[in-house]
C-alpha cells in the first residue's frame, strides 16, 4: 500500500500530492471513521460509519484555504431518560493555514491549523472535532422528555409512576424545619434593628 493509499485510508490527505498551484483549488470526497465521542461521561456513536464528507482545497499565496462540509448524526443515551437519542448534525466549517511559516514558529490561532501538520490535513480529527463543537449541551430523546422519577428511577415519559408529588423530607433536616416553623413571617422582608 502506497503512502497516498495509507493517508486515505487514515482520514488524511496530502497536500503536496495535491500539486496545486497558487490560486487553484480542488474538491475531494471522501469517506472517514471518526471515533466516538464523549459528551458529559456519556458515549455517543456517529452515523453513518464511514461518514461522507467533501473537503474543497484551495491554494492562495498566503497559504491554504479549507471548507469541510457533511451530515452526520450522534446517537446515545437521553440525559434525562436514558432511552435512545439521535441528534441530526449539518457541518459547514472552514480553515486556514497560512504558508511560509519559520519552522518552529509557535502555534498561531490566525495563522495555523491544528489539522495541518508535515504537508497533510487530518480530515478525521476535523470531523470529530467539527462534530463536537456543534453538539447541543443537552441531548435528549425528545423536546419535552419528562426524565426518570428520581424517587423510583420509572420513565415518567410512560406516565405516573405513583409516588407522592412531595418527595419525604430527610430527616437530618428536621431541626431545621421545626426552626423555620417557629421563626415568625415576614412578608415585607424588614430585619429588625
């Protein structure tokens, strides 16, 4: 297997290979397998497997101009439920990287690409990362998911479990309640003094 063949199979595409010349661009489709991703110490699984994706390439005299572009979606447990959830993702994102940087220049957000490194752009790590920045905070079944009874762990989505609307109040608490019940009410909100 040639090196062309190895950076493809790897997510990765060689620039140099590319033999472009300044101002010309290209357009590439190709198939990558990003791995997993984790999102709140939960698992989520990308799909499709391989996930196409088209990478257009351009080459100006300040450097390299790339737009990666795809649709994926994530699939894992609802953090209120836990049943199944499946979120639809469309990436539209670019980079730059800029040439005629001195070897051994320090990474320069404006300048350089975490995804360029030795003449080659790291598609794979690109569409995990792509993938990871646009993820809800929250994913859930649902918009509405009511979750699990935190009393008896039942999927309220089902409908009541039974348990009382008012959880028992611990009772460690209860010098404290029999406190605040002696404490006089104080609508208006005065402190004496």
């Amino acid at each position: 297997m040639g090196d062309r063949e190895k950076d493809r199979e790897h997510g990765r595409v060689d620039l140099r290979a590319l033999d472009l010349a300044a101002g010309a661009g290209t357009r590439l489709d190709l198939e990558v397998a990003p791995e997993d991703v984790s999102v709140g110490g939960q698992r989520y699984a990308v799909r499709p497997v391989p996930v196409p994706v088209r990478v257009d390439l351009s080459l100006s005299p300040s450097g390299w101009l790339f737009r990666l572009r795809f649709a994926a979606s994530v699939a894992g447990p609802c953090v209120r439920c836990l049943a199944e959830a499946r979120v639809a993702l469309e990436i539209d994102t670019r980079e730059f990287a800029a040439s005629a940087r001195p070897p051994g220049a320090p990474f320069d957000d404006d300048l350089d690409s975490e995804y360029v490194a030795s003449e080659r752009l790291a598609v794979t790590a690109w569409v995990r990362d792509a993938i990871v920045e646009v993820l809800p905070d929250v994913i859930v079944c649902r918009e509405g998911c009511a979750g699990l009874c935190p009393t008896c762990g039942a999927d309220l989505n089902a409908g009541a479990c039974g348990c009382p609307d008012e959880a028992p109040i611990d009772p460690r608490w209860g010098p404290l309640a029999a406190l605040a019940d002696r404490l006089p009410e104080d609508p208006g909100g005065s402190t004496a003094g």
